[in-house]
C-alpha cells in the first residue's frame, strides 16, 4: 500500500526529492527502518482477529477499514464513511471509539480525530452528512437530526433530515434515487403541505448543492433572519 508521493506521482515518476512512503502489514520481526533517503516503511499493526476472507481474498474487518480510510481522505468522505457504518450498525459507537487509539502514531492521525469527533450515526446518507457539514461550516448548525413534527393529537406530519428547532425550519437533502419515482415525488408534496401548513419552513438541497461552500449556509441563514416563527 503506497502513501500520497506515490499515488499521486507513481514510484517511476517520482523525482529524486520526493519520499515514497510504503505501508507494510505488520508485525514485523524489528522496527522497520529507511531503506533509501527517498523510501520511508510504515509498520500496520493489526492483531490476527482484524482480519477477514472475503471471496478468497484476506482483508482487513469493518474496523480496521474504516479507521484506514479516514487517514488517507479528506473530511467530508471520511465523515461520510463513519456516518454511514454507525447508521448501517456496522460499527457501534464503542467502537469509533477506540479507533485513536488504532491509528495512534500514523500518519495523518490528528486529522482523523477531528473527523470522528464529527461522526453522527443518524446521517442516512452521505448527501445529508455533506448538508451537515456545510451548515457547521457556515456557522448554521441544526439544532436536531432525523426531527420528528407532530401535530397536536401527537400524528406524526414529517421527518426533517435536520431542523432548527426555534425557527421552526427543516432542512431535507434530496438524493436523486429516494426522491425521483413518481410515488416519492407525490409524497414527498404531500408531506411538504402538511408541514407548511402547520408552520414549518421547508428547506431543500441535493447533492450539486453541496459542491458550493457558501450556497447551503447563505440559504439557512437567510432563513433564520427572518426570526422565530
């Protein structure tokens, strides 16, 4: 497993100033050492029960996955991936919680604490984990996640994907599968009147949406000015 000079460049590209790290699967009979002034091994440590056999091939179990993959990609995706093994009950929050202490010492680890620390397993996908972050990121957080509204006899009129609870404002992150058969778009208006009619502030955001910094945080906002409803 070849780290970012590698991967970016490919070993036969690389110019001679540039380090090629290389991840071996550990353990090894003593500290690895650098090899070449341009080649630095990394030691992975992981105990025989991490591994698997899927379809003939080893690999590694959902946890020691994950906490690989948020070392080596950026926030969002790494956020998405932790959101969705804790919504999917592939791990449990006892275990996000001992990741640190997998990826203690390796390379890009200080990154990947900050992401879990932003992990929330109520994300159902990862356009409502981008919505999310977004919104943290323009200062606009939502007070809730998965928001339940009620009517007074207690019948439930929708779910919000996230919700600003004083304002009385929902925010939805509209995937293009879930929402784009006939079916979903008739209850999908339906589930909107019910909600503006009983005083709820409906916001709606897909996944283009997302690609721009400020687009998502400057709508929220603009929606809070007006004031609690």
């Amino acid at each position: 497993m070849l780290d970012t000079a590698a991967e970016l460049h490919g070993i036969a590209g690389l110019r001679r100033t540039e380090t090629i790290h290389v991840s071996i699967p550990g353990p090894l009979s003593r500290r690895p050492r650098q090899t070449h002034p341009q080649v630095v091994v990394h030691q992975l440590l992981a105990p025989p029960r991490a591994f698997r056999t899927v379809n003939g091939i080893r690999a590694t179990d959902v946890l020691h996955t994950v906490a690989d993959i948020i070392l080596r990609t950026e926030r969002y995706s790494a956020v998405c991936v932790l959101d969705s093994a804790l919504n999917q009950g592939l791990l449990t929050s006892s275990q996000i919680a001992a990741i640190p202490a997998l990826i203690h010492g390796r390379r890009g680890a200080r990154s990947a604490r900050a992401h879990l620390e932003e992990a929330d397993g109520r994300a159902e996908s990862p356009l409502e984990t981008r919505v999310r972050l977004r919104c943290t990121d323009g200062n606009v957080a939502p007070d809730s996640l998965q928001h339940v509204v009620r009517d007074h006899a207690g019948r439930v009129l929708g779910i919000g994907d996230m919700a600003w609870l004083r304002f009385m404002l929902l925010a939805e992150a509209d995937g293009r599968g879930p929402h784009s058969t006939p079916e979903a778009v008739y209850a999908d208006r339906r589930r909107q009147n019910r909600l503006v009619a009983a005083g709820w502030t409906l916001a709606r955001f897909t996944w283009q949406d997302t690609l721009h910094p400020d687009y998502i945080p400057h709508v929220i906002r603009r929606l809070l000015t007006r004031g609690p409803a």
